[in-house]
C-alpha cells in the first residue's frame, strides 16, 4: 500500500473512532451531530459536490463523500430508492449502541439532505452480528413512512447501550 493510500485509510478510521467516541455520550449529543453537520459541509465544497436531479444521483453524491466507492457500493436502485451498504468497519460494531449509530451517521444524512435527499440507516453494524450497514435513500419529497430506522427497531433496547 502506497503512502497515500495508507495515510487514507488510517485517517479516515481515526475520523470515525472519534466521531463514535462523542456519538456515545449522550451529553454531547449536539457536539456529535455538530462534527457531522461540519464535516458533510466541507467534504462536500471540496468535492463539488451538487443536487440530485433523480434518486440514483443521491447513491452516487453520498459515495463521493468517502474515500472509496468500494466501501460503500450501492446495492439497489429502484424509481424512489437507493439501497446501499457500508463495509467500512465502524468502531460502534457489535455494541448495540444503535442511539450512539444515529447520531454519528449526521454526517451521512446532512450530506444526502444537502443533495435533495433523506437518508435512512435500516440495519447497523453497532446490532450485535451485524457486519456491514444498509442504508436507504429518496428524494426529499417522497414519503419513507415504510422505511423502518434501525435506531428505532422493535427489538432495540436503549437501557442495554446507555453509558455507564
């Protein structure tokens, strides 16, 4: 691996590690959604990037934002949804700190809200066996009422992820 290469890689893990290090305080619940909302804003004017005109530019917008595409790839595209996945290894992995999860994927959202769009975590890697993140996103007009955030799943219990 070239120097660059690495030098993005260990960077971009150092981001998220700090990024869910805040996410798990709830006390500083603002500061997290804050360093998301900040760092969509500057990603964003570094890479150009613009609106979505169709739901399939919000799956290639939202890629733009990482340092690689292969980390993310889309998996479906219909007329009002792009399915995508995040193979990147999130440091909440296994937790079940889905609340801690919400708040660190600001970033994610303000970038697809920014474009046009509402993006949606349906499963976590912070659910305990879960290994990579799916994510849906539409347009901001259209409905997601059917769409189920993993931070609000039946089965997630937040008195087991609270901070001690």
């Amino acid at each position: 691996m070239n120097l660059g290469k690495y030098r993005k890689k260990h960077g971009f893990q150092a981001i998220l590690r700090l990024f869910a290090f805040v996410a798990r305080r709830e006390r500083l619940a603002w500061l997290s959604v804050g360093l998301g909302h900040t760092m969509a804003t500057v990603v964003r004017r570094s890479r150009g990037m613009g609106q979505a005109r169709h739901v399939a530019d919000l799956g290639s917008i939202w890629q733009r934002a990482f340092p690689s595409t292969k980390q993310v790839p889309l998996e479906s595209i219909t007329d009002r949804t792009v399915i995508a996945q995040i193979h990147t290894p999130c440091p909440l992995r296994g937790t079940g700190d889905l609340d801690a999860c919400h708040r660190m994927m600001a970033f994610d959202r303000s970038v697809v809200e920014r474009s046009g769009g509402q993006f949606i975590v349906i499963e976590s890697q912070a659910t305990p066996g879960v290994t990579i993140c799916r994510v849906a996103m539409r347009m901001a007009d259209q409905p997601v009422d059917d769409l189920v955030p993993a931070h609000r799943c039946a089965t997630h219990d937040p008195l087991m992820t609270r901070n001690r």
